[in-house]
C-alpha cells in the first residue's frame, strides 16, 4: 500500500495516507501491550495541564491520545475488543475525515465540483442498493436528525405561509405528529422540543391488542385517531413507522400506513433495522413496502461496520427552495462533505461486500433461531419464522396439563398476585439468563430488552452488532451450548424456589425474605432473640450474626453461591442464595442454615454471660485476698511488720503459713482455693473436658458427595449390576459407621452428648481466653507468695 501510495499525483494526499496507517498501526499495537513505564509515566494524566510553549511532536500526541484510550484496566479490555474488528474499511472511513477537512482548503469552484461528484455519487449508489428510486439524501451525525429535517420540510409544505408568519400560522390549525407506542424511547419528546411545540402535537398509537403482531401499529385505531383530530380542527402533518421495532424488530404493515396517509394527505417515514435486508435478493413483502414511503432513515455505521460513518435520510420531494429551507440541502459546500468517509467506504466495500455483510447478519439470526426450536421452556417472539433478522427469546416455563389445571385452580383465588409474582420472577430469571450469555459470549452481542407484553427478554440483533464485533456462525453455536447449560439451572431453581420458602417457613429462628428482583433460590434472615435490647443494639447483633452466617456458610465445600445480595436495592441483614441445580437437598441447607445461626447465636451469648461472670469472679477474688491479707497480717503479729525487728524475728523464729490463694474454675464458674495446688505441688486440672464433636448434622455422603447434594439410590440412573454394587458398597458403610469418626452420621443419644458435651467445652476455651486477658488468679499467686517469703 505505501508503494501505490508514493505513486499518487499530490504528494499532500501520500502523506495522509500514510500518517494515517501509521497512527493506526501505532494505537492497534499499542493497545495489545500492557505499558507498565507509560502507565508510571502518565500518572497525571487526567489532570489537565498547562498548554506546552514549545509544542510536541506527532508521536507523543499519539502516544497520550493512546494512554488516554487504554489507561483504565476495564476500559482497555472492551474498547481494545471493538478496535481488533476496524478492519480496512474502516481506515478508510476515518481517512474520510482526513480528507475532509484537507478538501476544504481548496478553492472555491474545485470545492463546488468535488463535494457535488461526491454526494451524487453517494446518493445513487444507496438509492440503487436499497431500492429507493429518484430519491435526494441527507447526511447527519444523529440519526435523529433527519427525522426532525423531515418535520420541519412538512410543515413548510402544508403551511404556505410559515416561513412568514412562523409559528403564529399554527395556532389556526395544530399539526399532529403520530409515531407508534414501540418507536425509540423520547422519540416524540426530542421532536417536540426540536420543533418547539407542545406535546398535545405528539400522539402516541398503541399496537395490536387482539389480531396481528402485539408491536404492529393498530392501523384500525389509527384510522379512528386522525378522524377524531380532523373534526377537532387539528392537521394530521406526519406519522413514523417502524420497519424493525427497537425492541422485538417486528414491522408494521407499511403497505396500509401508506394508504392511509394518501387519503389523509399525511407523509409516511419509516426507520428500522429492517430497512438493511433492502439491499439482498430476497426481501419479505412487508419490508418491501417501504421503498413506497416518503423518506427512511439508514444507519450503515452499526449494519456494515464502520466507525464515525454519518446516518442518511433517503426522501422524495419537488421543492428544492423547501428542501433548503427546512435545512435538508446546504448552499455550504463544505456542508456535503459529511458523505466523504461513507463515499470512501462504499467504494471500498463494493456491491457484493455490502450485500455479503448483510447476508451474513441474516443467516446468524435464522441460525440462531432454528436451534431455538429445538430447546425446551424456550419462547421466541419473531415477526417470520422464515427470516427474521432480529431474534427475541426468554425462558418461560409452560405447565403440563396436571399443573396447569392445579395452577389454575390456585390462581383463581388469588389472580392479580400470583400473575404479577410469577411475571417478575421470569423477568428476574431472564435478566440473569441475559447478563449471563453476554459474560460467556462476548462476540455474540446479545444484550436484555424490556418490552410491554413479554416482559424481560433476551434479544439477538446481527444487524447492528455482528459487523462490530465480527460474530460468526460458530459464535452462534457457542450461545447455544451456554443456553442448553444455563437452562436447567433455571428450571431447577424455579421448581425448588417454592420449597425452599415452606421450608424456610416452618423452620424456628429463620425469616425467609420476599425479594423478587433477585435471581436465585431465595432470601434467608436468621432471627435474632433479643432480650430487652433497644433497637439500635438488636441491629447491630442481627447483622454481626447475619454476617458470621454467611461466612460461615461461604467456608462449606459446597456448589451454592452465598452472598450479601445486590449493592443496590437489597435487603440488609440476610444471607442470598443464588443458582442451584436439580440435586440440592433443600432441607439439608435450611437446617445448616439454621444450625449454624443458632450456634453462632449461643457462642455469641455465652461469650457475653462468661466476660460479665469473669469480671464478677475477677474482683470477688480480689477482696477475697485483701481479706487472707489481713488475716495473715493479724496472725503474724504487729512485731514481724516492722522493717528491721521484723526481720530478724523472722530469722530466729521463722513464721510458717501456707500460702493462701484463689484460682477461678470456668466451667464451673467459682471461686476455688489454691491450697491444694500448693500442698501437691501441681496445678488441677480438674475433669478434663471432652473432644470437641462436629455438628451432629453431618450426614453421610459417598465418595466425591458434596454437602446439600442428594445421593442419587434410584435404579433409574444405573444398570443392574453397578446398582447391586452400590448397595453393598452402602450397606457395607452402614456397618462401619459406628466405629468412624465424631465427623461421621451419629445416633440420637450420641448427638445429645455430643452437643452437651461442645457446649462445655466451648465455654473453658472461650473463658481461658478471657481470663488471659484480664489478671489471672495465678498471677495473685504468685503475689502471695512473694509476700510470704519476704
């Protein structure tokens, strides 16, 4: 390329091209490597600066527009992602703007020239390739634009005397400006604030409610609306169709639009994702209609994949002078070089490379959409099941004959709540089933939708992002594998979903939580027993329980996922239990869930009662050895206190007294004394306590089991002779199982003993702890000691 490009005429034009490539190249390679000295080098880099007096050179300009472009870890990955897919056609696209501000400094007449070949070409060649015939073109940056240049070229046309009386013309008769209840979000807004009109000229028309697609434009209705506005005085001006909805992609039938805006003198434009399968040999009758309307807009930046490419609005109209005065066309010639990137883009990508692009958007959508079909609790919303390019799916779970007539039944009773519970529990499953393929496979673009009827969906759109992030077929198939996966953990959620909150229901000391917005098996809290405590305190003993629960619950060796929930919008103070799968032994998790609470409920109280019995114990002891102090003291005599008599009085009668002490027994909870430690001369110990069991709730799993996970006896899953095998390998278990280890499955009255004899010893150690802390009645001892040996 740099050898064609050494051979061009201007030598000007040469070194763009090759500036160009190698700013690319240096931003494309730079964005493969982590610069660790450029990230120490930069560190400031988002304080802005003072302006440097001497200037810099190319490279370190590139050099800070690439550290700005990649600085943040979570920025480099996806935006590095979308720069990996520019490709050829889009260096030119960007050469585009190059050029576009170096043709601008040419004289005027070769400026004339040059912008008229260039927006002419361009023109005729989308006109062609989407089948609009004698159409002009408007180029523009927001693909809002063109739709509001529209408005303005209609309301020149209908009112004759606006552009000298302005809007004063208006209030004689108020235009109307209809668009459909699944058109853009603030579309109608935009265009009210635009044209500077109140929103009583913006009428929304609902779609289909009994016949036909439920996001088709209700033709009927709109028939019985522009009526009612033309005996009100009102001018219908405009109505906007949809060909591809922004959320399901469905088309309104366009064909009856246009001759309902015949008869009512109405301009039709049409916008949609839909308008892109124009350009192919087979087009559905209802997308083909749109070559009849009165203007569309086209996005080819999203449908072909080029980057900073303006949207264009093909429209037909005879009036030049209105066309100029509602801003369509530009005396500027400065102002028709907006079509250069897509003119150097076209041309790039040829006839077939267009069509290509399309026809590859197309067969990943119709592929994606067979191996739909196939997938259980699966249910698609497409407009054709033949071509469809945007494919709308979510899991829904349908009833057998059995359930549905017992769910009905229930539902009868109490219609509104369960409707309403059961629907947000779907769009909570489908959000996650989204988030969740779009994690797994980046390269699809599949992203989550809200639509009206259908709730939360899961909607898959090649036409605007298969160009951009290179999806293929086997992309397409990698979704598929991740949605058989993801499938079954959703079902089995659902269906345990139910018994996990009777579960939670009957169990004493645990509070299930209704939180509907979260997916997963449900929301535990663990009750708190208060005794009298305030408000504040009982919280902050709740959460410190509700908190040890969880991490305790995190330490098991188990599948389930537990966590504090969402950052935003949960419940505090619970414990959240995410997906499962079809094996999880629920009344297993609710009692450890229980079991562990009140353990952590227990060791919080009695830690408690033994700091305020220690305390108690601790200074009971101290004015028990005042009191032998001044006992000693009356037995020794007043002569044996004094420093010097006392002294040698002692060394001619030596005083003998043994040493009397106190010693604080934690498991029994007393004052005891040191007497006989001093007469054996060793410390008692006393019982000593008992091995600290495991939880009596352990159960006995086979090899490999992992806890809250049922063992799977039935002859269903094996053959004759692995299930013979099996039950011997279990009853030969069964007989080992009273001399295994406290970790093993105990009987009633072990259990008994086990938890009596851990609530004793639990206490020593605690209690040891504490009395370590504080001064020990040892310590007091010794004290003693050291007095009467003075």
């Amino acid at each position: 390329m740099d050898a064609s490009l050494e051979k061009m005429v201007d030598p000007t034009l040469a070194e763009m091209g090759k500036n160009l490539n190698e700013a690319m190249k240096m931003l494309e390679d730079n964005q493969r490597k982590v610069e660790e000295e450029n990230e120490k080098k930069y560190a400031r880099k988002d304080i802005p600066g003072p302006l440097q007096g001497s200037g810099q050179d190319m490279v370190s300009i590139l050099q800070l527009v690439q550290n700005l472009m990649h600085g943040e870890e979570e920025e480099e990955t996806s935006q590095a992602y979308r720069l990996q897919n520019v490709g050829e056609q889009g260096h030119m696209a960007l050469l585009g703007h190059s050029l576009a501000a170096y043709i601008s400094v040419l004289d005027r007449e070769r400026l004339r020239k040059l912008t008229t070949r260039i927006l002419s070409d361009t023109t005729l060649w989308l006109c062609r390739l989407f089948r609009y015939e004698n159409g002009s073109a408007y180029y523009h940056e927001d693909d809002r634009e063109g739709l509001l240049k529209i408005c303005r070229l209609v309301i020149h046309t209908r009112y004759e005397d606006y552009t000298v009386e302005g809007f004063n013309v208006l209030y004689t008769k108020q235009p109307v400006i209809y668009i459909s209840s699944a058109a853009r979000t603030g579309l109608g807004q935009a265009l009210c604030n635009q044209l500077g009109l109140p929103l009583s000229c913006m009428c929304r028309v609902p779609c289909n409610t009994m016949f036909g697609s439920q996001h088709q434009m209700d033709v009927a209705l709109l028939d019985r609306l522009i009526k009612d506005d033309v005996e009100s005085g009102k001018l219908p001006l405009l109505l906007v169709a949809n060909a591809g909805t922004p959320g399901a992609g469905h088309t309104d039938k366009l064909g009856r639009l246009k001759e309902l805006c015949e008869q009512y003198n109405m301009w039709l434009h049409v916008e949609g994702v839909n308008l892109a399968t124009l350009a192919l040999g087979y087009v559905s009758s209802s997308v083909l209609a749109a070559t009849k309307c009165d203007s569309m807009t086209l996005t080819l930046g999203s449908w072909l994949g080029l980057p900073a490419v303006p949207a264009v609005t093909l429209y037909r109209h005879e009036d030049p002078s209105l066309s100029l005065a509602a801003g369509l066309t530009s005396s500027q010639p400065v102002e028709k070089l907006r079509a250069l990137p897509l003119w150097l883009s076209l041309q790039y990508l040829g006839h077939d490379g267009i069509v290509e692009r399309i026809k590859h958007a197309s067969q990943l959508s119709q592929r994606l959409l067979e191996n739909l079909k196939n997938l259980d609790f699966i249910k698609t919303s497409v407009e054709d099941e033949l071509s469809s390019p945007v494919v709308v799916f979510k899991f829904f779970r349908e009833y057998s004959n059995r359930d549905q007539t017992s769910h009905a039944a229930q539902a009868s009773t109490i219609q509104h709540p369960i409707i309403s519970n059961e629907r947000h529990i779907y769009d909570t499953f489908n959000q996650w089933l989204g988030e969740q393929l779009g994690q797994l496979v980046p390269a699809s673009g599949v992203d989550v939708v809200e639509l009206e009827d259908e709730g939360t969906c899961v909607r898959f759109s090649p036409l605007m992002t298969s160009a951009v992030l290179g999806t293929e077929i086997q992309d397409v198939d990698q979704l598929v594998d991740c949605l058989k996966m993801k499938i079954p953990i959703l079902t089995s959620t659902l269906q345990l979903r139910e018994e996990f909150e009777q579960e939670v229901r009957r169990t004493v000391g645990l509070l299930y939580i209704e939180d509907l917005s979260w997916p997963g098996l449900g929301v535990v809290r663990y009750n708190y027993h208060s005794d009298g405590k305030n408000d504040d305190k009982q919280e902050k003993e709740l959460e410190k329980i509700n908190t040890e629960l969880l991490k305790k619950l995190n330490e098991l060796e188990s599948d389930l996922t537990f966590s504090l929930g969402p950052e935003f919008g949960g419940q505090k103070n619970c414990v959240y239990i995410g997906m499962v799968t079809e094996d999880l032994d629920v009344s297993e998790l609710v009692e450890t869930i229980a079991a562990t609470g009140r353990e952590i409920e227990e060791n919080s109280r009695l830690l408690e009662n033994m700091t305020e019995v220690v305390r108690k114990g601790i200074q009971e002891a101290q004015l028990q050895l005042q009191k032998a102090n001044e006992e000693r003291l009356l037995e020794e005599g007043v002569l044996r206190q004094i420093p010097v008599v006392g002294s040698v009085l002692n060394w001619f009668s030596p005083f003998q007294a043994s040493p009397k002490g106190r010693t604080f027994n934690l498991t029994a909870g007393s004052l005891e004394s040191t007497e006989s430690t001093y007469v054996s001369k060793a410390q008692g110990t006393g019982t000593t306590p008992p091995p600290t069991p495991t939880s009596s709730l352990a159960k006995q799993r086979l090899p490999g089991q992992k806890i809250f996970k049922r063992s799977v006896r039935s002859s269903d899953a094996f053959s004759e002779t692995s299930s013979v095998s099996h039950c011997d390998d279990l009853e030969k278990m069964d007989q080992r199982a009273p001399t295994q280890s406290p970790g093993q499955e105990q009987g009633p009255l072990e259990t008994e003993k086990t938890e009596e004899q851990k609530e004793a010893a639990q206490p020593t150690k605690t209690d040891a702890e504490d009395v370590q802390s504080d001064r020990s009645p040892r310590d007091c001892t010794k004290v003693e000691e050291q007095e009467s040996q003075r």
